[in-house]
C-alpha cells in the first residue's frame, strides 16, 4: 500500500511501486483529467504538479513520490496561480480540440510558480508540452496574462 497527497487529500493505493503515477491517477483513482499522450514523457498531456513543480506523471514512478504533494487539473482552479492560468486560458480562448490542455496548463501553473514574471525565453524554455492543434501563440499568450 502507498500512500499519496493528491490535491490536499490523502488517498492509500495498491500499486506495484514501479507502476507510473499516471496510471495510479487515471485507473486507480478516477482522475482523468490527467491525460495519457505518448507515454515516454514527450509529448507533457500528464503533466501535473509535484510540491509545486511541473512533472510529466508518465515518468514518475509511484514509489518516489514520497510525501511529496501532487496536484492535479481536478485541484488547480484551488491554487491562485492555478486560477489566474485558467482564466487566461478562457479568456483568451485557448483549447481547440483541448486534449493537452490540461497538461498546458499544469505546465504553465509551475512556470508561474517558479518565475512569477517570465521572460519570453522563460516561457519557451517551460512551455514545451505539444499542441496538435498548434495554438502555441494562444498558449504564450495566456501564459503572459496570467503573469500580469
């Protein structure tokens, strides 16, 4: 049994301790909000928050997470940061087919988190997740909203 601090609750899961946090969220816990994209940590779809930090869930096995807390697309709108990047994103119309939005926006909560007032390169360098629908410009834009 493992225990995990997700969005301020404690929850207990049984899960072999290599198993991928993702798959602990989505199968286990019913937070699918959490997107599964490429699996190999590429594409940023699971992206979620560890004490604050952008992680991609897929490569993060569930036994080292500790008592480190994970935050999720469910919780973000709880987080000031977090509420401030999903205005922006409404605001500004960001989603088109939304698929990695989630993971977008996560990405962008642990920018603002870390660099309360990021450079253009700052964004760059954070924003990375992949976007289909190429609404990267939508996406920076957002994200300099949510900073102002």
């Amino acid at each position: 049994m493992i225990t995990l601090t997700i969005n301020a609750q404690p929850f207990t899961v049984e899960a072999e301790p290599d198993t991928p946090l993702l798959f602990v969220l989505r199968d286990s816990l019913g937070m699918t909000g959490t997107k599964y994209g490429c699996g190999i940590g590429q594409c940023g779809a699971c992206t979620i928050l560890l004490d604050g930090q952008a992680a991609r869930s897929c490569q993060v096995p569930v036994e080292s997470v500790g008592d480190q807390t994970i935050t999720t697309i469910e919780a973000i709108e709880q987080d000031p940061v977090g509420a401030r990047v999903v205005a922006a994103w409404v605001g500004i119309e960001v989603p088109q087919c939304g698929y990695c939005q989630s993971g977008q926006v996560m990405a962008a909560t642990g920018l603002l988190k870390q660099t309360p007032k990021p450079t253009e390169d700052d964004i760059a360098g954070a924003m990375t997740n992949l976007c289909r629908c190429g609404t990267y410009n939508a996406i920076a834009a957002a994200v300099r909203q949510a900073a102002a």
